[in-house]
C-alpha cells in the first residue's frame, strides 16, 4: 500500500511551449543532424530505490513523476570561482614577480575580464531562477530549465525534440543525451544520466509512456500495483511509443490480464 501523498503542485506545471517555430531552418542547415526518435530502444536503467534523495539525482520518483536534480548552482558556482582564482592569482604573480610598473595594458585588461566574469557569475548565482527537470508522467509532459535566466519549459513529451552531442575536441562528451529548448537561440540542456544517450532517452520514454507498466527497478516497486489498476480501469490501451523489445507486466497473472483485456 502507498502511503505517500503527492499533490498536483509538485509536479504538474503549465504549458509553455508546443511546437519549435524554428525547426524547420534548423533541420535544414544540418543542426540537428543528430535527433533522436522516440524509440524505446534499451532496457538498461535500472532505478533503485536507493538512488532516490531529496540530495541525490533523482530527489523523487513514483507512479506520477519523476523529479531529477539540475545542479544549477554548480556552473556559476565553478565558473565563478575559477574566475575569481585566476583574478587572485595574477594579481599573486605580479606582487611576487615585483614588476607591477613595467606591466602592460593588455595585463590590466586581462585582469579586469576575469574579474567582470567573476561579478556575472555572482550576480547570476543569487539572481536566476528556480530550475526544475520533472518528467510529468501523468500527463506526458516534460519541464525542464531555460537558459540563463529565462523560465522553465514544458512542453509536451511527442513534441519534444532530444539531441545526440556531439564530441569535443579531445573526443569527449560524445553520446549524450540532449532537450533542445525551442528558443531562437538553438540552446541545448545537458539531460544525461551519465549513460549513452539510447539507454537514457529509452528509460525517460519508458517511464513516461502510461500506458506501460512502470520501467524496472527497485524505486517502482512500490507503485507498480497502483499503477497496474490504473492502466487496467482505462482498458489497457496500447503503447505509446514504439519499443524494440517486450515489455511485461510484474507478474504473469497481470500479463495475461493485460493480454486478455488490451490484446497486447
């Protein structure tokens, strides 16, 4: 029996944006050359029931949605402080270097960049606002953080559009998993879950898809039979998303329930 009460404001958040104004341009340059289907494609992510903390990753996850951490203060917070430590240590290195007079322009410049980098990212760390990542399952819908400091989106999760990155230079940061926002600016919001891109889009599909059970793992476990209920008073209507692999129910009893009221 679930005893958790989860009300609608934590989760359900209002419709920003259903469709990208600019995707056609985009598509046709070649910038997003790397779109992901909506494809249920590996069954690898597996969430435990021990992942789920208020401080970890993933601070909730239920039958109605799933709530993952954006670590918003780490970019300024890191960047900030870099900044500041480049400010501080050139300013270290001309005092102990004892050559102050003959520095030139270029070394002031140099220092006033770092530190008007340093005062941006301050500025931005006590001024943006809050950044959400909820996967709403229940109503199929997707909020996750604009860029800097505009709003949160959230747009429908067939409307979507999930990016393949790119590698850098060295050949890292290939493979992951990508929301592109639908703003002029083409920005992308890191989703990764620290695996490839296929196995976290497929876990992000699977659970999002109501009309499945609910993907496998421990933090589910205690929902499963709710859900179950659920699907079974709707008829058990078919997938939403296409799957390259069966996707069972808990038990054999509810699967062939399923097979017997949904046909599939």
């Amino acid at each position: 029996m679930v005893k958790e009460e989860i009300t609608p404001t934590l989760y359900k958040r209002k419709i920003t944006h259903t469709e990208y104004r600019h995707r056609d341009k985009k598509t046709k340059k070649g910038g997003w050359s790397r779109m992901l289907h909506h494809h249920i494609s590996d069954n690898k992510v597996k969430l435990s029931y021990k992942a789920i903390d208020p401080k970890a990753a993933f601070r909730k996850a239920n039958d109605k949605y799933m709530k993952i951490s954006t670590d918003a203060n780490v970019t300024p917070i890191w960047l900030g402080g870099t900044f500041l430590l480049m400010f501080i240590g050139s300013i270290y290195a001309a005092v102990v270097g004892n050559d102050r007079d003959t520095l030139g322009t270029w070394y002031y410049l140099l220092l006033t960049f770092f530190f008007l980098v340093f005062l941006f990212f301050l500025v931005y760390y006590f001024t943006m606002p809050k950044k959400e990542f909820i996967w709403n399952r229940e109503d199929g819908l997707v909020t996750f953080p604009g860029f800097m400091w505009r709003p949160n989106i959230t747009m429908p999760l067939e409307k979507v559009i999930f990016i393949r990155s790119a590698p850098s230079a060295q050949g890292m940061g290939s493979h992951l998993l990508q929301i592109a926002r639908p703003d002029k600016s083409y920005s992308l919001y890191m989703a990764s879950l620290d695996n490839t891109c296929y196995e976290d889009l497929s876990f992000y599909l699977w659970y999002m898809d109501k009309n499945r059970p609910l993907p496998p793992g421990s933090a589910f476990d205690l929902y499963r039979d709710r859900d179950y209920e659920r699907r079974k008073a709707a008829g058990f209507p078919p997938p939403i998303f296409v799957s390259a692999f069966d996707t069972p129910e808990a038990t054999t009893e509810q699967q062939a329930e399923r097979k017997r009221i949904g046909g599939w």
